[in-house]
C-alpha cells in the first residue's frame, strides 16, 4: 500500500530540485566549493543574468517603448550602424557590473577601448567581454537576437590602459556563454565543466536549469551559412557548398544571429560557417567576443572549432577587435569543411611547385 506521507515527500523534493535549481546555485555545485573564486564565478554569473533579465524585458517590449527600435545615426568601431538597442544593451552590462567590486574592465564590440571601472580595479580581478546585442538587425523584425559573453582573469596592472593581457588565446577564457531572447529567453553557460541551459521563468524573475551537460552530435543535417555571399568565397567553400547541395541529407538553415544558429546547433549537431570573403578576408566575427566563446562552450560540448586551418581557441589576437573565419560545430561536419580547405591548398602548392 501506497504511503502518502512517503509520496508527498518525493513529490516536495522532485519539485524542490526541478523548480529550483538557480544558476548560482548550479555554478557552486559544479565547482563543489564555497571558496572565494566559486562565489565570484557565481556572482558574476548572476550580474550576467541580470544584464540578460534586463535586456529581456527591453526587447519584449520593444515595440511599444519610444527609441527601442531602430539607428542611432552613428558608426561603432567596426564600422557597423549602431541600433539602439545596441546602446542599450551594451549600457545594461555596464550598469549591472559597477557596483559588483568583481570586475575591473569591460570590453565590448561596440567600444573601441575597454571601458574600466576604477572603483573595482583595486580589487576586481576579471574582465568581461561580451557582445551586448548579437544579430541586432533582427530587431526591428522581431526575430532571434542573443548576447554573447566571455569571463577572464585579468593578469597584470594594466597600468597603460592597453589591456595587452586579452591578447591571448581562448584556453584563457575561465568561462563562457550565451543568452538567447526567443520565444523563451534561455542562457547556456560553462565554467569548464560541460554546457549547461537555463530558461528564464518569468513568474520567478530566475534562470532555472532546463538541460544539463549538453552534447552535440557527432554530425548533423543542418548548415548554416549565408549563400547570398557565395561569389566572395574561396573556391574551397564554394566547392563544400556544392557537395552539400548534391547530397541528401542536409538542411540550410540561417537565421541572421550567431547565436540562434549556434543554438540549434549545439542540440541538433551541424555547422556554421562563416568564412572570409574577398572584401573581408578576416571574416566577419570578432575573435574576443564571439567565436572564442562559442569555441569554449562548442569543444566542451563534444564539438570543434576553426577558422578552416586552424582551431579557433589556439588563436592569439593582435588587438582587441581581431576578426576571424569560423567553422564551428559537430566534429564530423567542421572536419567535413576543413577536408574542403586542405584540398584546395594541396593543390595551390602542386600548383606553385609545378608551374
């Protein structure tokens, strides 16, 4: 016979570990410590959830707040239109961490130098890099947009303001992550220790786990990629565009936002691609606030990335905003591309040695 008391139990603590699994709580327990830098890896995960909260509610009611929507007029360092959600947005992160103590500088796409905070430095110890708004040209059509952030140690005193310490490679990056504003707003992270995906519960005002240690598959029919740039390309792209479109199995999908198309990647398996082109041989995506992040969570979920030739988390940036090509996704799909680019350069160099 059934014992009630037994099964209200079970039932008060299936619900206590379902509802209530925050995102501060999870980074502590993935840590197993309570020491000083488990609690600062926390807090600044809850300063980023914040920003994130913040930039939810901004979005949702875009449509109906006065100058949400729309230019600003200017340029960023890029060179890109700034949206005022941009603005926005890149605002939110600073506002919610200089009162945190935690971080000494912040560095963004859309500021050309790292914006410090003084108060913090003595004692701040990291920096974030983030990108506030990623696909910001889906706003005003109310698609898919994300952030995209990354956390470092900060080295050195950085006396000079140049913030030479960032230049290093991805291995540097102590954790990583991403929010998404769909039809639910959900933040990935990881601190090293697998991919994990928390949805915001409006009702709780909390990020409470929805997957944990997410795996993407060793291959997936998806690949993401603009073929509007086809004509741009290197022939060794052009020739894996080809291979995709002759064989079955394989499925476009390109939302305009790096972050959406990650997303769905990182469940369903597949790659996107973002290679150079001949006007922009870099590529598009910043190496500090992009890909390297995304690399780190792709590789801890079992997957890889490149920039073709080489793996995405060994490059070492020459400034802040370098720029890189990036194939990014299920292992057999990112080898499948890099085949494509080892090919041409195999016979570029037979090519060069016999004229």
């Amino acid at each position: 016979m059934a014992d009630p008391a037994h099964d209200l139990e079970f039932t008060h603590k299936y619900a206590l570990d379902r509802d209530c699994t925050t995102l501060s709580r999870h980074v502590l327990q993935q840590l197993h410590s309570f020491s000083t830098d488990a609690q600062d890896l926390s807090a600044l995960m809850n300063r980023i959830a914040l920003a994130a909260k913040l930039v939810a509610r901004r979005l949702n009611r875009s449509g109906l707040v006065e100058d949400a929507l729309g230019f600003t007029g200017r340029t960023n360092v890029q060179g890109e239109e700034v949206k005022r959600m941009d603005v926005y947005a890149n605002q939110v992160f600073i506002s919610a961490f200089e009162q945190s103590g935690l971080v000494c500088r912040l560095a963004s796409e859309e500021m050309e130098n790292p914006y410090y905070i003084p108060e913090n430095c003595p004692i701040g110890r990291y920096t974030l890099l983030y990108d506030p708004i990623d696909g910001s040209s889906n706003v005003d059509i109310n698609l898919n947009v994300g952030s995209i952030f990354a956390i470092r140690r900060q080295e050195g005193e950085d006396l000079d303001g140049t913030a030479a310490d960032l230049l290093q490679n991805g291995h540097q990056q102590i954790a990583a992550g991403y929010v998404l504003y769909g039809p639910t707003t959900m933040l990935v992270y990881s601190i090293g220790q697998g991919v994990h995906a928390f949805t915001l519960d409006p009702s709780l005002g909390e990020f409470i786990l929805s997957s944990e240690n997410i795996q993407v598959p060793a291959h997936g029919p998806v690949y993401s990629v603009n073929e509007g740039n086809f004509w741009q390309w290197d022939d060794s792209i052009r020739d894996y565009i080809r291979y995709v479109h002759r064989h079955e199995g394989y499925t476009a999908r390109y939302s305009g936002a790096l972050v959406g198309d990650f997303h769905r990647i990182l469940f369903q398996g597949g790659v996107f691609v973002y290679p150079g082109t001949v006007k922009n041989p870099e590529g598009k995506l910043r190496l500090l606030y992009e890909s390297a992040p995304l690399a780190f969570l792709m590789e801890q979920a079992g997957g890889r990335a490149s920039t073709g030739t080489q793996d995405i988390m060994d490059v070492i940036p020459d400034r802040i905003h370098t720029r890189t090509p990036l194939v990014i996704g299920s292992q057999d799909d990112v080898a499948l591309v890099e085949s494509f680019i080892q090919e041409r350069t195999r016979e570029q160099d037979v090519m060069l040695k016999h004229p």
